[in-house]
C-alpha cells in the first residue's frame, strides 16, 4: 500500500460514479445537417467520398428533411451542386437557383425546421474560387462583397433562417449585414465561417460539390493552418461585422482554436466536422481498425469538451439514433 490520499481511480470506478462526474454532453440540439442540393429531377445519389451522404434533386429533397425532422436534429446547411457555371459564379444569386428553391419547399413544408445556406461562390464559378478574378487571376476580394451579399439575401428571400458565409473575404459579413438590414431582414443571423483554414481535410466535399479550384488553390483567402494568433483577429473583426455565431473549420485538428474563442468570445461558437474528418473515421471503419460508433461519439464530445456549443457533421443523423439508443 503506497500512502496516496487523492485516488482520481475512485471517481472512475463504475458507470454510475463516471456518469455522475460527467463534465460534457452531446445533445441532439447541438447538431446541424449538411444537404447538398442537385440540379435536375428525381436525384438521390450517393456520394462515393461521403458514403451515407446524397446528392438531391429538389424534388426529392424531403424524403431527406423528414427524416431530420424525425431524428428531431433542429437545423440544416444547405449547399448548392449546380450544373450552370459561369465567370462570376451568377447562379448563386438566381431567384429560381436550386438552393432558393430548396429552401422555399423546405420552409412550406416545415416551417419550424432551422434553414441555413452556405454562402459563398465556389460551386457556381467556372474557375472553382471563392470570388470574382482579376485580370491577372487573383481573387479580388471588394467586388466579391457585393455578389456574396446579393447570394444571401437571395436565399433569405427564399425562406433562409439564417445564412452563413464560408468564403473569407475580407468585410463579408459587414456587407452582408448590410444588404440583409437594407431589405428588412435585421432579424436574420449571419453563422460566419469567422475561422476558416486552406485545409487538406476539404478534399471529399470538393469531390461531392465539384468546386476545386481550377487553377491554384484557396491560400490568399484561407487561413494558414500554423496560425492561432490571427484567428482571433478574424473573429473579433467578424464580431464588430456583425456575426452572430462564429465558426471554427475543419472541427478536431482546430480544437486549440475552438477553445480560444469560446474563451475569447461571449457569442456561440461553432465547430464543422469536415468531410476529411468523416471520410477518415468511414474508411477506417470499413477496414473493421476502429470501432466507429464509439469514434464518432469520442470525435463529438471531444468538440464539445473544446467548447463549441453546435456541431455541424455528416455524422449527425447517425448521432441523433445513438444517443436515442
Ligand atoms: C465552400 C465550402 C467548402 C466547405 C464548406 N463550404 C469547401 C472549401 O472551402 O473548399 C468544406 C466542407 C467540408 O469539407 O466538409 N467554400
């Protein structure tokens, strides 16, 4: 017997003392479900990167929402795939876009499901940036505003309960505060991608949303993954735009920066579990290396436990059912 008066063990000793001591908690209310929208009709399509993830046409798209609805999972980003693309990325903003219209039937059937859109221009142009080119081929950050903007009240117009820019230009959220106020919509929150790095773990969703740059890549608009410093910049410049909700993207190699701002900031904070993060634990699952209901539950909480107060997550339907179960 060594003479130890603090035994940590004793606390872990059975499933009723670890589950009273328990610090963190992921809830079905923290979780929002990324849809991505198709052209065309009558489309469910498996996406081979995302395997459990559908490509729908907009016609089809309630088969998916019901079931949300019924896992009771309070939101939804809705992301556009379509086959129109142009220099300017003119699609984006169209009344009769495929997201508008996804959000206009999804808002009549269920009013009280939470609609958010991604807003940003990288499906929708030809070159596959965030933003509108300049002659030599940078992405000219001013004159995108005004076409971001444009996108999200375009969306709003349609139903959107909230938009959430994830393209990094500077002073998006201002201008989109403003074109939203400037309509009447004062009362719509702006969740900003305040925190997003260039990151290698996008690669699936570029697959699923054909939006890899033609030529280059994201680096003069996106975050340099070494940086902590600068994402606090981004934030607090975001919070005096006008952001309600700041993000933090991709979701577990960021968690350092997921709990600076939850120390930083007094808004919700809010963590994407990105398609690398997903198509990792799939693949690994597949080979039977990890058990993969408890590595997502770990991969959650560990968000949680971080301090991101919603989880945005392929893996959403499949949490609802476990923590049911
Ligand atoms: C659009 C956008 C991307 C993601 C969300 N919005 C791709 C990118 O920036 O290249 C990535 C989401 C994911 O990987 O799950 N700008």
């Amino acid at each position: 017997m060594y003479d130890l008066i603090q035994r940590p063990r004793r606390l872990r000793r059975t499933e009723g003392i670890r589950r009273l001591i328990r610090e963190n908690y992921v809830h079905v209310d923290d979780l929002i479900y990324p849809i991505f929208i198709t052209h065309g009709e009558n489309i469910k399509s498996e996406i081979s990167s995302l395997p459990g993830n559908y490509h729908w046409s907009v016609d089809r798209v309630l088969e998916e929402v019901a079931e949300i609805v019924e896992l009771r999972i309070p939101g939804i980003l809705l992301f556009g795939v379509p086959d129109a693309k142009d220099e300017i990325g003119s699609a984006a903003w169209a009344e009769d876009g495929i997201v508008q219209q996804a959000c206009q039937k999804i808002k009549e059937k269920y009013p009280n499901l939470l609609v958010i859109t991604d807003v940003c221009l990288c499906q929708y142009t030809d070159h596959g940036h965030c933003g509108r080119l300049t002659k030599e081929g940078e992405v000219d950050n001013d004159s995108t505003l005004e076409l971001l903007a444009k996108t999200a009240l375009s969306h709003v117009l349609a139903g959107a309960d909230m938009v959430a820019p994830s393209d990094m230009m500077d002073g998006r959220i201002a201008a989109i505060r403003k074109k939203l106020d400037k309509n009447g919509f004062s009362h719509i929150p702006i969740l900003s991608y305040a925190v997003k790095y260039a990151s290698n773990f996008y690669g699936p969703f570029r697959n699923a949303a054909h939006s890899a740059p033609k030529q280059g890549d994201r680096r003069s608009y996106q975050m340099d993954p070494p940086n902590i410093q600068e994402a606090l910049r981004e934030a607090r410049l975001d919070v005096k735009e006008g952001a309600d909700i700041l993000m933090v993207k991709p979701g577990l190699a960021y968690l350092d920066v997921v709990k600076a701002l939850a120390d930083n900031f007094d808004l919700p904070i809010a963590c994407y579990n990105v398609s690398g993060e997903y198509a990792m634990v799939k693949a690994a699952a597949e080979k039977g290396w990890i058990d993969e209901k408890n590595v997502i539950m770990e991969m959650m909480v560990s968000m949680k436990r971080a301090g991101a107060d919603i989880i945005i997550t392929y893996f959403a339907k499949e949490v609802a059912k476990l923590l049911q179960s």
